[in-house]
C-alpha cells in the first residue's frame, strides 16, 4: 500500500529505517499561535520537539492542549520535554550543523556570527548581513545545497515534490524578510540557525499536554465531533499525498467548532490564494506559508 505521507516512515531519506530523532527542537514561532489562539480553549497541535505544545500549554494560556505524531520518537521526545527532559540533537540539527561548518568557507566567521546574532537594530542587521555573510560563495554555495541534485541524497522524493526549482534563492529571501524585521539578539529561532544553540535558557515546563500517538488525520476522525476550536498543524502537508490533503481537511472540518482557526505551514511558497499569510512574522525566518484559515462550512480546504 502507498503511504499517504512519507512522514510516516520517520525519516528523510526514502533508504534510511526510521527509529531515530529527527527534531530536538521546532524551527515555527509558536508566538503567532499564542497571539492568534487568545481566548480559544480546545487546541489541537503537532507534537514534532514538543516547542509549541508546551509553549501553548503555559501557566499564562487558558487552552487544554492535544499535541499528536505519527512518529513514535518525536512523541515520546516531545512527552520527556514536557517532564523538564533534556533537549536532545535531532537529524534535522545534524544536517543543519553541517551547513554552518560549510558556510566557514564562504567567511561565516564564529566571531562575525557572534556580532550579528547580537545585533537589535533590524535595519543595522541587514546592512551587516549584505556586508559581510551574504557573499556571493554563501549564495552559490546555498543555491547548490538547496537544488534538486543535493537534496534528493538527504530526502525522499515527496519531501521535495512540492519546492521551487529555485528554492535556495526563495529561502535566501525569506531570511532577508526576517533579517530585517526582527532583532536578531532576542530571537530564539536566529540563534538555533545561525549558531546551533540559543545561549539563554528556554522554558519547556508547562500545565499537562495530553500527548496522543498517531496519524492527525486518524486522530481529528476519531474525536468527537466539534471538539477543538484552535488546530495548528506544522507543515505535515509537506510530503503528503493529495488525497490526505483531501482527507485532513475533511478530519479537521469534523473535528473543529464553527470559526476554528487552522494554522498551516509550509515551505512552498504561498498559494496566490486570498488567505491570511504569517510566514514574515515568524521569527524562525524560513517558512513561505504560515496560513490562518477559518472553519466556516462545508467548503474548507487546504490549497495545494
Ligand atoms: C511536519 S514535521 C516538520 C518539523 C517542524 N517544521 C518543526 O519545526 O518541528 C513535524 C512533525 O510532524 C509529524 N507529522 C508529520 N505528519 C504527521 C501526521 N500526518 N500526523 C501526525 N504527525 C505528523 C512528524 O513526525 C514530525 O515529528
């Protein structure tokens, strides 16, 4: 049978056996859903590093939040964090790990990294960042990494299905958007990118996160009608099948009140479609998508 996501193997690679971690830590600004979500009290989230989950189940936010993946090792990870468990280096870490080392050669400096990443003046950051890391090896050296060739040895095909021939370049504009909006010294999200750790402790602790093992889909199917009034559902749609596009929003329709908020993002640029779009406020500075859409009826549906 064909699997209707690929992240359902829990891995990247179409060759690899999954089994291991893949996130230690979530690369999506869980302060648009804080914003978004005031007032609403049954959430419905991906589990992935646990980040917004636990961000969303703080002392000072008044939803009971569900948190699911279809990746046992994120699941149990993602619990452990709730626990106050150690954050941990996933795969996703490691490749990123490998880019920075490979960015030395295009003279990304630790200490010119240092003095970026302190930076809070947005306008000053992206002066500082067309002066001296966006060179023209960083961009060739990032277009290669990020064209077809090069990530088709890291990820399985339905993971890239979806990208723009010319992805490096978008995603060197997405972090150009970001750079020059929010200050870099306070940004979490700068600091995991650019320099692998955030050099300030990270609050995990939380009220209870019901932690639930599985498919979104099968999960939203199985819950009673009309239970959630807030969903928000990472990029899972990033390597999916149409047919579970089809059927996600069928799940969600089902399972949400009338005027749910669904929050979706993606790494495909957006639709062209008339939706509210958050990707420039997302302070992890890489999203093309980071849609709010509203459950008003029968119609709803995700976009392609
Ligand atoms: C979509 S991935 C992407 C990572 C994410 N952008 C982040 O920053 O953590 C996040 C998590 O979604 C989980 N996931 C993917 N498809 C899913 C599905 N259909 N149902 C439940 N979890 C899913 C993956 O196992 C992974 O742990």
């Amino acid at each position: 049978m064909i699997s209707e996501t690929a992240w359902e193997a829990g891995e990247f690679s179409a060759t690899r056996r999954g089994g291991r971690l893949l996130f230690g830590r979530m690369y999506e600004d869980a302060e648009i859903e804080s914003r978004l979500f005031r007032g609403r009290s049954r959430v419905f989230c991906i589990a992935s590093a646990g980040c917004t989950a636990l961000r969303l189940a703080r002392d000072d936010e008044d939803h009971e939040v569900v948190a699911c993946d279809i990746n046992p090792v994120q699941l149990a990870y993602a619990r452990q964090r709730g626990q106050g468990g150690a954050r941990k280096t996933g795969a996703a870490e490691r490749v990123m790990a490998q880019a920075r080392r490979m960015a030395r050669l295009a003279g990304w400096h630790p200490s010119r990294l240092d003095e970026f990443l302190r930076m809070s003046d947005p306008a000053g950051q992206l002066a500082f960042w067309k002066q001296h890391l966006d060179t023209r090896r960083f961009r060739h050296g990032f277009d290669l990494l990020l064209s077809p060739r090069w990530l088709r040895l890291v990820y399985a095909p339905p993971f890239l299905a979806f990208l723009p021939a010319d992805f490096g370049a978008l995603l060197r504009a997405r972090l150009e958007r970001g750079i020059a909006r929010h200050p870099n010294a306070a940004n979490p999200f700068a600091w995991a990118l650019f320099h692998g750790s955030v050099p300030w402790p990270e609050p995990s602790r939380s009220r209870a996160v019901e932690w639930v093992g599985g498919d979104a889909a099968a999960y939203l199917e199985s819950c009673p009608p009309a239970w959630f009034d807030a969903f928000t559902l990472s990029n899972i749609l990033d390597g999916a099948t149409s047919g579970y596009r089809v059927r996600l929003a069928q799940a969600v329709r089902r399972a949400a009140r009338p005027g749910a908020l669904v929050v979706m993002r993606s790494f495909a640029e957006p639709s062209g479609k008339r939706v509210r779009n958050c990707a420039a406020e997302d302070r992890s500075l890489l999203w093309g998508r980071v849609e709010v859409l509203t459950v008003l009826d029968d119609h709803f549906s995700f976009d392609a």
